[in-house]
C-alpha cells in the first residue's frame, strides 16, 4: 500500500509511535489522517500540524470505536488504513490484580477486536482495505516481569494471523508492528534497573515510522524495526527449550520492568 490519498487512523496517536505514524503517513500525502487518542487536547495539538482531524477515541471501549469509525467514513467516505496503535503495560506475574489484567485485555486484545468489527465490513463490500497493528516483540518472544502484557501481546498477534489468514483472499491487508523498545514517553517512565539493555538498543519513533511505510508498501505482515527479533523467534521455534533456558538467565540478571514498553 502506498499512503498517498488514503484515508488513514491511527489510534494512540497522540504521543509516540502513533505521532510519528501520523506524522509520516501526512508526509506521505494521505488524504486524511485522523489522530485517535483517549487525551483529545494532544491529539488535537497533532492533528493541528498537518490538518488532520483529531477524535478522542478510549479504544477500550467498542462504542468509542464504532463512533470513531462512523465519524470517518461519513466525513470522507472509505477508511483504507486503520491502525490499533494504542497499548498499554503494567507490571506483574500471576498476582497481578485482576484490573491490570482486564485493563491489559480490553486495550492490548479487544481493541483490535472492536476495530475490525468496526471497519471490516466496509473493506470487504469494497474487496480491499489494511490492518495495521501494534503488537510487540513480547508478542513474538515475551516481557520479562509482565505476565499481562506477554499474555495479551501473544493474544494480539494471534489475531492479527487469523484476520490475515481468514481475509486475505478477500482483499485485506494486515501488518503485525513488533519492535522492542522504542524511544517513547512509556519508555522513559520505565523503571530499568538491570532491564536497561531495552533502552541501548531502543530506536527512535521515526525510525518506526520509516519500518512501517516501507512495511505496508511491501504488505509484509512482520514489520521488525529490530531485525534481531527476527533471529530470536526462530531460535524459539526450533529450539524452545534451549530458548527457555536462555531467557531465564537472562532473567536472572536482569530487574524485571516495573512498566513495560
């Protein structure tokens, strides 16, 4: 997919990777971008600088995503990119309480959920349309010190196949984003300790955004701004055991997040 003249939502797209999404897919010369955020005052501080429109959207809840949807097709008629970009991470394993958990759930999983319940009719009545999808490499790998977030993030791409395997004869496109650590305000509020190697090997939002344009132009489904991912689920799926081993010493000298990116 090429993003000039399309009409494009990104969720989160107040702050972080979803900024730098909007900002690059209007760079792009998108027709529209509409900057969905559960903080409306900030995405309309980023809509403002292209034009775009901005909705406050909590992607949490399916009403929101449906009115997000309908606002957008009845302004300009099609939606051809939505991307699920927000996410959030708690910390904690099998205590963690029960809110962090459904909080984890309802962003991490059913907001992808609620947004293609919400767009894909339209995108298969016209036989063409794009997923994109935040995931993450814990989706891919896991999050030492986030039960949750490694929960839901699995959960995520395992949605993002199905869609991908059940509509891809249909004209649908879907990309799953799984970068490690990236330079966001999520980031910075982590609390490191030993779990600062996510930060030396973190890239910066716009250099996301770049993977991604250069992804939905060659409508990959893994989009890796860190191309080792790549090298570490393959050792996970020919050598799990082994792999198991590896991050349980890696956990053993590292301090689990406190937030997770």
């Amino acid at each position: 997919m090429r993003l000039a003249n399309k009409v494009v939502v990104v969720t989160g797209g107040a702050n972080g990777i979803g900024r730098a999404l909007c900002r690059r897919f209007a760079a792009e010369g998108a027709k529209a971008v509409v900057v969905a955020d559960l903080q409306a005052s900030m995405a309309e501080q980023v809509a403002k600088e292209f034009g775009g429109i901005a909705v406050q959207t909590d992607v949490a809840q399916e009403a929101d995503v449906v009115r997000l949807v309908e606002r957008v097709t009845q302004k300009y008629g099609v939606i051809d990119l939505f991307c699920s970009n927000a996410g959030v991470g708690v910390s904690g394993g099998v205590n963690a309480p029960d809110g962090d958990w459904e909080r984890s759930w309802q962003v991490n999983v059913m907001a992808h959920v609620y947004a293609a319940r919400a767009v894909l009719p339209g995108m298969l009545a016209r036989g063409e349309g794009y997923l994109l999808q935040t995931v993450s490499a814990a989706g891919l790998l896991t999050q030492l010190g986030s039960a949750p977030y490694s929960v839901t993030k699995h959960a995520a791409l395992a949605f993002a196949e199905w869609l991908a395997i059940t509509h891809g004869d249909q004209g649908i496109k879907v990309s799953a984003l799984c970068p490690m650590g990236v330079r966001t305000d999520m980031l910075k509020r982590a609390e490191f300790g030993g779990g600062a190697f996510l930060l030396e090997s973190a890239v910066e939002p716009e250099q996301v955004a770049e993977d991604i344009v250069k992804g939905l132009d060659e409508e990959t489904f893994l989009i890796l701004p860190h191309p080792e991912v790549a090298e570490f689920f393959a050792r996970k799926a020919t050598e799990y055991d082994r792999w198991l081993r590896g991050m349980r010493r890696l956990q053993a000298n590292t301090q689990p997040l406190k937030t997770v990116v």
